[in-house]
C-alpha cells in the first residue's frame, strides 16, 4: 500500500509499511508460533489474509485547526494538523465523505475544540461504514450541546448530498482530557442503527456498540467459528464478551440454547434485534459482567466462546472456566501476548486448532482464533499430537 503521509513522517500508524505485505503475514504467524511454543498444538492453520488498503469500516478524526479552516486527522509528532480524509486504508467513498466535511462543519459554524485554549465545540468525527450496503454512522463528538442546533439546521443539505447517511448522532464530552466519547449520545437521526451483514447474519451497529473495524476479515472469523462449531453440534454455547453477537449468532442453530453475555447494553440490544431477525427462539441475551455471570453458573455449556478485549480473561476469569471445564472452548483474541497468558491458567485443555486472521495490516497486531478442547475431550475421541 503506498501511503504520502507515511512516507513524508506525517503519520506512523502503519509502521509496517516498510515490510510487504506478504513478509508482514509470515513475521506475524512466526510471532504466534513463538508465542504457542510451549503448547502442543494439533493443527496449525494458515493464516488469513486482509486486503491491503481500503479495508477499514471505521474513522476515528480529530477535529483540528480554525472555525474558518477545519482539518479532520491528527496532530503529528511535529505538532501539526494533518488531514487523513484520504487515508488509503478508508474506501473511496468513505474518502468522499470525510473530504467533504471539513468544509461543511465550517458552513455550519461548529468551531474545533482547542485542546490549549480549551476553546470550540468538535473535538471528534467517528465514521463508520457497512460492507453489506455502504451506508455510514456519522458521530459528532461535542463539549457541549451549544453546537447541536447548528448540526440540525445544516444536516439536510448533507444528507442530501450522502444519502448514505442513514445514522447521526452527538456525543457529549465535556471533559477537557483525551477521552474519545462521553456518556451522553443524542441522536439526531430517525434511524438509531445500521445494519451489517456476515455470511447471511444480520447484525446491528449502534453507537457505543463495539464493532470489528476489518469486515472482510471478520466475516472470516465468524464463518471459521461457525465451521467449526458445526462439527461439535453443541446443544447449549456461551457467548462471553459478546458484543453485538456475532460468534454466538454465527455458530447458534434453531435448537441451540445460546446464551450472549456483554457489559455494554447497547451491544446487547444489537444482538437480541438479530437474534429476532434470525427467528432464534432459544436465545438469551443478557448486558452483564462476564466474570459475574461465569462465577454463579454450576453447569458448563458445551461450548464457550470468549471474545474479551486486550487484556485477556484474566486469571479469575480462567478459573471459574477451569472450574467449569466446558468440553470445548473457541478463544478469541487480538492480544496473542494476554491469550498465552491466559492458555497457561488453563491446563486442562489442549489446542486443537489454531488461525490467525490480520484484522489489522501494516501493523504488528492481529486477531487469533483458538480451538481449545479439554483433555477429556481429547481422549474419548482418541485425539493425539501430529
């Protein structure tokens, strides 16, 4: 992927670019295999490859620079504004819209936030963009409400101009910190949701929802669980740090009892709108804390799915599953450093299966999928090392 604002030192975000692209893979599985070392694993499979530009549904810009002259991007280590509205990982017509903003926040009148005079309005823009149909959620992160009724007033002439425009909202962050959103989000638009969709599954975005940011690949990810899960026909799943439900939605069939647990409600509401879409009537869905629910359960599903953030399950979390001991386990993760941690807390099982999938090229991070089985498991089907 050629890139100027790499090449000119203006962005160091892709810090990989300097590697190809098929180099950057092959330093990534090595990196997981050192990891795995010192755990037998039965089948290694290869990894799973990302386009290499235009393959991100999301923008996170930093709204920079003068009421008369917005800049939507980044403060370099220079210290000055640089606009990414063209960054080559966005697709053209994500391009197309963040090219246009700049100029209509300055027609609206919405200042930027001045980080040193504590001074403006925009400190953010979020954009996010569906694979299935290319529409967008575009999010005004605010100081206050003061620039809310010049957004509305000047909202139409943008939607009609981007009539993939289908969600709008303004999240408040009054806070003078680096904090990218606040509590409060106001929805300026009829619609509150978009929809996505992998392998036939419909699934929801709202805006605190956490959403994979690589579709392409995820939609891989989902399809190899769903594989997989296929070939164990479990009867009841746990989905643990499910998000908007896309593992357990992806491996659950019509007699699965699945039961979806995640902290953030409007995940939650995501998955249950799918799960009623699917016509899923055995579904549970449920805005809890994970290790709390884990920790009341007595009885263990035939398979769990944990899907946690970077930190990893964490020994209690480990614990309470070793407690447990589910026959099988599909660990997903995007911090290879915490799941080896947390692999080593959990000696009744073995690796059956492992995948990396580069959810995030020119980067060193990636996402890994992992079949555990209990060793029990293992030796009822006779199982041995390759």
């Amino acid at each position: 992927m050629e890139c100027s604002y790499f090449r000119q030192s203006q962005c160091q975000s892709c810090r990989w670019l300097v590697q190809d692209y098929p180099a950057q893979l092959a330093k990534k599985q090595d990196s997981l295999r050192a990891l795995l070392a010192d755990r037998p694993v039965e089948h290694w499979l290869p990894p799973v490859a990302s386009r290499e530009s235009a393959f991100r549904n999301k923008a996170k810009m930093v709204a920079l620079g003068a009421a008369h002259e917005p800049i939507l991007g980044i403060i370099s280590s220079g210290g000055d504004a640089v606009s990414l509205t063209d960054c080559p990982l966005y697709p053209a017509d994500m391009q197309s819209l963040l090219q246009a903003l700049p100029d209509w926040i300055r027609r609206a009148g919405i200042p930027p936030y001045n980080i040193r005079k504590a001074k403006g309005e925009l400190k953010y823009i979020l954009l996010t963009r569906t694979q299935a149909a290319g529409e967008f959620m575009l999010r005004f992160v605010l100081r206050s409400e003061a620039a809310l009724e010049r957004i509305r007033h000047a909202l139409p002439e943008l939607l009609t101009r981007f009539p993939s425009i289908r969600v709008v909202s303004a999240n408040l962050q009054p806070v003078h910190m680096a904090i990218l959103e606040g509590e409060r989000e106001i929805m300026l638009s009829d619609a509150t949701c978009l929809e996505e969709n992998f392998n036939g599954v419909p699934l929801f975005i709202r805006p605190k929802s956490f959403f994979q940011t690589n579709p392409g690949v995820a939609e891989q990810l989902y399809r190899t669980a769903q594989e997989w899960s296929a070939l164990l026909q479990p009867a009841r799943i746990w989905d643990l740090f499910c998000g908007v439900g896309g593992f357990g939605l992806h491996c659950a069939t019509a007699d699965t009892e699945l039961t979806g647990i995640e902290i953030a409600a409007e995940a939650i509401a995501c998955a249950q709108r799918s799960a009623e879409r699917l016509g899923l009537n055995k579904v549970s869905f449920a805005a809890l804390d994970s290790n709390g629910f884990a920790d009341l359960q007595t009885t263990a599903p035939d398979l769990l799915i944990v899907n946690p953030p970077r930190r990893g399950l964490g020994a209690e979390l480990c614990g309470q599953v070793s407690s447990l001991s589910p026959p099988a386990i599909f660990y997903s993760s995007c911090n290879p450093e915490t799941l080896a941690r947390d692999l080593s807390t959990l000696p009744g099982y073995r690796i059956r299966q492992v995948q990396l999938f580069d959810m995030f090229p020119h980067t060193a991070h990636y996402e890994v999928l992992v079949w555990l089985e209990s060793m029990r498991a293992v030796e009822h089907r006779g199982g041995g090392s390759d």
